[in-house]
C-alpha cells in the first residue's frame, strides 16, 4: 500500500494526507447531541462547594460564577488582643484612661460581681490583657491573680460585664533524690539533682540534730521525696520535701511533712528543736568546745568553754532560739557580743561580732539575726564565739540534749503515724528501687 502511494504525484499525495486527518478528527470528537446528553444531570461541585452544570456552556466564553452563601449563617466577629503592664501606682481606673476607654466601662467591670474585686488589687509588673471587638469595645478584660486563678470579666447579651474565676489544673508528683557525701553536703546535693534552694530546706530539716559545719563526714547520705508542681500539664517548679533521711556518722535522722507544715519523725516528735545546733550557715567550719586548747592571742593553754565558728566578716548570726537579750555591748576581751536567756535556765551567749544587730532587753525569735561574724576583741580572726549555758554551767553545743517543741499528741499522733508509714515506705521503695538497677 505504501509503494503504491508513493507512486502518485506530490499533489496528490498532500491531498490524500489532508483527507485521513479530517476523517480522523471526526472519529475523535463527539457529536453536539451527545455532549449535551453526556452533561446534562451531572452537575460538579468545585472545591468552594459551587455547583456548576456545564451542559450550556461553550469553549471561549467567559461566565459569571454564583456565589451562593445562604447557608453561611455565622457571623465572624474580629477582635483585638493586647496586654498592658501594670505600673506602680496605677490603678484599673489610670490603666483605662491610658489606653483611651471610658471610664464607665472600668466602673461596669469594677462592680461585675464578687471577682471583679480583685481589680482593685492590681500589683505593679503583672499584666491585664484586654480584649476588644470591632467597635473598639472592651468584650473580656483578664487578669492572672496567681499561677493558678484567673479573674476574667466579659461582656453580656445586655451589654453588661460578668466577672468569675478561672481555675488551672494543678497536679503535684513526688520525685525521689538521693546523695553520698564525698567532699561536703553542697556538693553532694548540687550532683543529686538537687537546686540551691532544695538543699537549704533539706539541710534546715535537720539543722536541730546535725551541725553541717562539723558534724559532716565522707561516707554520709541522704534521701528525699520532693514534690514537682504541674499546672495545666507544664512543670513550675519544686514543692516541699514530704520526706527526708539522713545518715550521720552511722546515725540515721528521719523527717516527714505533716499537713501543719512541720517536720515530724516517724514517732511524731517534731524535727524542731526549742534551738538550732548551729547559729551560723553551715557552710562554714569551726573548732571545738575543749577543756584544754592552746589560746591563740594568749599563747597558753586555757580551757575552750564554747565552739569557734570560723567565718567570714559579715556572715549572718542568728539567735539559737527565742528569748530576750540580756547583754548586747563592747569589752575588749569579748569585742561586740551579744547574751540572750530563753528561760529554763539556759543562756547563750555570741562573741567577736563586727556589727551588732540587737539591743538590750530586747526579745528575739529562733533564726533571728542578731549580729555579724567578725573579730573585734580577743580575736586572731573572723570567727564567732558561741557559748551554751544550762544553769551556769557551760555545756558543748554540739552534744548537748536539746529540748523537743511541740510533738504530736492524741488522735493526731495516730493519725500522722500512719500517714507517716505511707511517705517512708514510699521512700524506702525508691531506695531500693534504685539500689536494684545499679
């Protein structure tokens, strides 16, 4: 068939090609009857959900696309929201005239119910966060009393204000700590997890039975149950120690929080004693009570009647526990020191101070500051003196039987007991725990 094509003129062939391509074109495209019958009753829906019918419609021809909302019926309101930082001194009233709105919404939403009063609290640095519609009108004004509260006021049908609280979620889990003491408590703490401010609390947990500026040795531990604050699912910060153990010198202390706040042991006698083992921070060293030390100004040997606490010049003093100052003066032996009698026959007494910070006759409470470490008088440096006296005789701070304050007693003690064996249980659980994957 080929051949024979080639065989005609040119002219003739061009016509032949022309004729195929026609024919070809005509078995391609449907009939105009049988796209309308394809189209018709199909209609598209397009992506905006447009329904089209395309049956009428030509190729080429611009059309106007309907835009059908009847079934939108929501009306989309826009508002504004911004925060404004509470200055000193300002008050909800200056705070709306900073920001241009009347002075009559401010008295709506001051008077809005039993929350609204909290606008009158205002405390400088905190924030109130507004909200306004298109007319510029305040719809809800909000203000973070707390991490956990909220006071929010908001705008009525009737064009008046609503106040209420707004309440987070607030979720506490107990974590468990643990250390060994190699070099010094600080240290021991800071590579057990635990923040500056967690070792202090354990450390005034059982300040009245362990002096941590002499009593620490290498081979001491610790175990804590502390509380992880949660609101609204995000981690705030650390809550209290519910319950602690320390191993001194082979002693061991036990500590639980009991709902009054206080620490207790597992027999409920508190944790706090009527004085502190130590009236300096325990970070710092000190010598011993002797009855035969070698005086370092007298160079000779002399009995030690009290505990030398070396520190440096302005380390705080607090008084051992509450009473009055009977003596707060200057000698040249005893430099500025400072007496004070609790009653029951006991005195202390605080020695080489640089500052005093008590008078005389003055009353004082356990933890007090009472004076500044320095080294006025007989002194080779900046220490503290302290002395403990029970009825004129002097008596090693460091060892003496301190009195108890305030144990448990009746159907409280009971209760605690058991409360007390759920915490410690849960403490020697960890221990063990954690002893068992090492």
């Amino acid at each position: 068939m080929k051949n024979l094509v080639d065989n005609f003129p040119k002219q003739h062939r061009v016509t032949i090609l022309i004729a195929s391509m026609l024919f070809a074109l005509l078995i391609v495209l449907p009939s105009e009857s049988a796209k309308a019958s394809r189209m018709t009753g199909h209609p598209v829906v397009t992506s905006n959900n447009i329904v089209a019918n395309y049956a009428a419609l030509s190729i080429g021809q611009d059309y106007p696309v309907p835009l059908d909302f009847s079934e939108a019926n929501t009306e989309i309101e826009f508002t504004d929201l911004f925060k404004v930082k509470i200055r000193s001194g300002d008050s909800l009233a200056t705070i709306f005239t900073r920001i241009k709105q009347p002075q009559k919404t401010m008295l709506a939403i001051a008077s809005s119910g039993e929350a609204s009063k909290t606008f009158t609290r205002l405390i400088p640095g905190k924030f109130l966060q507004f909200e306004l519609n298109k007319d510029k009108e305040v719809v809800s004004l909000s203000y973070e009393q707390d991490q956990l509260t909220t006071v929010v006021a908001k705008l009525t049908e009737d064009k008046s204000y609503s106040s209420s609280f707004e309440e987070k979620s607030r979720t506490i889990r107990t974590v468990y700590y643990e250390g060994k003491i190699n070099s010094n408590f600080w240290n021991a703490g800071t590579a057990s997890g635990l923040n500056d401010n967690m070792i202090m609390n354990l450390a005034n947990i059982f300040a009245w039975d362990v002096d941590f500026a002499l009593d620490i040795r290498a081979g001491d531990s610790f175990s804590a149950l502390v509380e992880q604050i949660y609101i609204d699912g995000e981690f705030i910060g650390h809550g209290d120690i519910v319950a602690a153990e320390f191993i001194n010198q082979d002693e061991k202390f036990t500590a639980v929080r009991y709902d009054d706040g206080r620490y207790y042991t597992p027999e409920g006698d508190s944790m706090r004693k009527t004085f502190l083992r130590s009236p300096v921070n325990f970070k710092y060293i000190s010598s011993n009570f002797s009855n035969r030390r070698f005086h370092p100004v007298q160079k000779r040997m002399k009995a030690h009647r009290g505990v030398d606490y070396a520190a440096n010049t302005g380390t705080p003093v607090f008084a051992a526990g509450d009473g009055k100052v009977i003596k707060a003066g200057y000698d040249r032996f005893n430099g500025h020191h400072v007496f004070i009698e609790h009653g029951g026959g006991i005195t202390t007494k605080y020695i080489h101070f640089s500052k005093r910070k008590v008078r005389r006759g003055q009353k004082v409470k356990q933890g007090q500051v009472i004076g500044l470490v320095g080294s006025t008088g007989l002194a080779a440096g900046p220490h503290l003196h302290y002395e403990f006296l029970v009825n004129g005789v002097h008596r090693n701070p460091r060892t003496v039987s301190l009195p108890k304050a305030n144990p448990l007693k009746g159907e409280k003690k009971t209760q605690f007991a058991a409360y007390a064996e759920e915490r410690l249980g849960l403490l020697q659980h960890n221990k063990q725990l954690l002893l068992a994957i090492r």
